[in-house]
C-alpha cells in the first residue's frame, strides 16, 4: 500500500514536468533573452561603444562628491552618537561638538561644490550644444 501511494505522488509529481524539447522555439526564446540582455546593458552603460571622457568624468566627480558626503554623514552620526553616550563629560562633548561643526562644513562645502559642478556643466552643455551625445544625467557635470 506505502509503494502505491508513493509511486502515485511520484506520477503526480513528474506529470507536471514539460519534458519536450521545443526546438522550434529555444532559438527563438535565446534571441529574446540575449536582445533583452544587450538593452539592459546599453541602459546600464555598459555598451560595446567607446565611453565619452566627459561622461567618465562626470561619473566620476559625481562617485567622488557622493563619497565626500557619505563620509561627512557618518562622521555627523558619529559624532551625535558620542555626544549622546557622553554621560555629561564636557571633554567628551566638547570635542563631538567639534566633530559635528566639521562635519557640518565638510558637508555644506560638497553641497557647494556639487551645486556648482552641477551649474557650470550645465551652462557648458547649453553653450556647446552638447547634448545630442550625452544622456540626461550625464550632461550636468562635463
């Protein structure tokens, strides 16, 4: 009785299961995958055509500029968290209150620097006519 019932489940199980081949339409289904595959990795910018010196530079004063403000948040954080673990040390307070204005300036000079980053690409790409070549988000900072 246990064998029947288990060569049952296997039936059940196996019965589901599309074991054609469907030659017809795996090459097909392959065209597919690789078309979509080759949209989303021009999409995500990483195309077989040559990259744009000013687009990798953009990129990369953006990284750097998001960096800076990464680190500069973390250090406010961190300082906020010794000023509240302090337990009314005022050597302790004193110097994450110090900590923090840093960071506050370090933070508000990458804000500057991004914005105006942001204004001169702007202004050059409006200038030169340059935005037949570069993408939306890589126009701002050439």
């Amino acid at each position: 009785m246990k064998r029947i019932i288990i060569l049952c489940c296997l039936v059940i199980l196996f019965s589901g299961f599309d074991f054609s081949s469907g030659s017809n339409s795996q090459g097909k289904t392959e065209q597919q995958a690789m078309s979509q595959l080759q949209t989303g990795a021009e999409y995500a910018g990483f195309s077989d055509d040559p990259a744009d010196p000013r687009v990798i530079a953009s990129r990369a004063i953006r990284m750097f500029l998001g960096l800076m403000g990464a680190a500069f948040t973390y250090l406010f954080v961190y300082s906020g968290y010794h000023m509240i673990t302090s337990h009314g040390e005022e050597e302790k307070i004193t110097k994450a209150r110090k900590t923090m204005q840093g960071a506050v300036i370090g933070l508000i000079l990458t804000l500057m620097a991004f914005s105006i980053s942001y204004f001169v690409g702007r202004r050059v790409t409006e200038v030169t006519n340059m935005t037949s070549d570069l993408s939306y988000t890589d126009q701002f900072i050439i």
